[in-house]
C-alpha cells in the first residue's frame, strides 16, 4: 500500500499548521494496520506561498509522522520535494506510479480539499492509464466552510478555465 501525504503549510519555524497535521496523523492511523507494506510519499518542497522556511515540506511532514509513528523503517518513506501545489502533485504522482508500477494508491487531503484532489488525481491518473490501479482519496475532517467555498472555485476555474501548468499539461 502506497500512502501519499499531499503536502500542506507550515510556519517560518517549521511547524505544520492544524489541516497538514491531521493528514499526517490520518497516514500514522492507516499504516498501524499494515505497517510492514506500507510506503509513505511525503509531497512538498519549497514554496514561499506555503512554506516560509529553507527546507523542504515533505521532510517536516516526515519528521512529525514519525513522532507519531516509529514502526516504520527509513526505507517505507519516501520524500518528494518537486511539488509545490495540488496540480504539481498530480501530475508528478501520476508519472511517478505509471513509472514504478504500484498498484495500491491512498491519497490523503483534508474534507475542504478534497473535491479538487479528486478531480486533479482522477483526470491525470486516467491519462497515464492507472485505471487498473486500486487508487483511494481519504479525507481527514476539519469541516473549515471557508476554505470548502474557495476550493469550490478553484475547483470550477480548472474545469472552466484552466491556467498555468494545467492548462499546459492539459494540452499537451
């Protein structure tokens, strides 16, 4: 099982905010189960927008799972400091299963998030064929109205009106 922790914001002194937390906790309770196949990504690098300091998202996400978690060994955990945001995440995680052919696949986000993950990771895994994959988006609950309104729209601006490294991906 492949567990991917999509990365989140911390503070200047490294300190994960509430929602990336709760995806690492989220990770820590699903690997207590099957802890000897399990395979961790940590996803972030870094990203002024998200991350105000000079290491990389992933390896905070991954020093705080393992104070939660120590069963696993160093080798279960992965670190991928290329992503600094959701699209970034999809399209590298969709490259990088077709590439090393896992075939059990849990994404973590928060509730608010969701929707996009979901439709960001359903729409690139296609694309690279991983429909044969067992491939799960688990939701941690913060039920933040807020942020569930703002992600609805960025949501519908990449359906409508995609930008960026969507847009580019999505024609090429």
């Amino acid at each position: 099982m492949n567990i991917i922790v999509l990365g989140g914001i911390n503070d200047s002194k490294g300190e994960l905010n509430l929602f990336t937390k709760n995806r690492c906790k989220l990770a820590s309770f699903l690997t207590n189960e099957k802890e000897k196949e399990c395979k961790i990504h940590f996803s972030g690098g870094v990203n002024k927008k998200f991350n105000s300091t000079k290491v990389d998202h992933a390896s905070i996400c991954k020093k705080y799972f393992l104070n939660l978690n120590d069963n696993l060994s160093e080798n279960q955990l992965f670190l991928h400091k290329e992503n600094n945001n959701t699209v970034d995440e999809a399209i590298y995680f969709g490259n990088y299963f077709k590439m090393n052919d896992y075939k059990e696949i849990i994404i973590i986000t928060n509730d608010w998030h969701y929707n996009r993950v979901k439709y960001l990771f359903d729409k690139v895994f296609n694309f690279y064929e991983l429909q044969n994959y067992k491939i799960m988006h688990i939701k941690s609950s913060t039920l933040n109205s807020e942020l569930i309104k703002e992600e609805r729209e960025k949501l519908e601006q990449l359906k409508n009106k995609p930008y960026g490294k969507w847009q580019s991906w999505l024609i090429n």
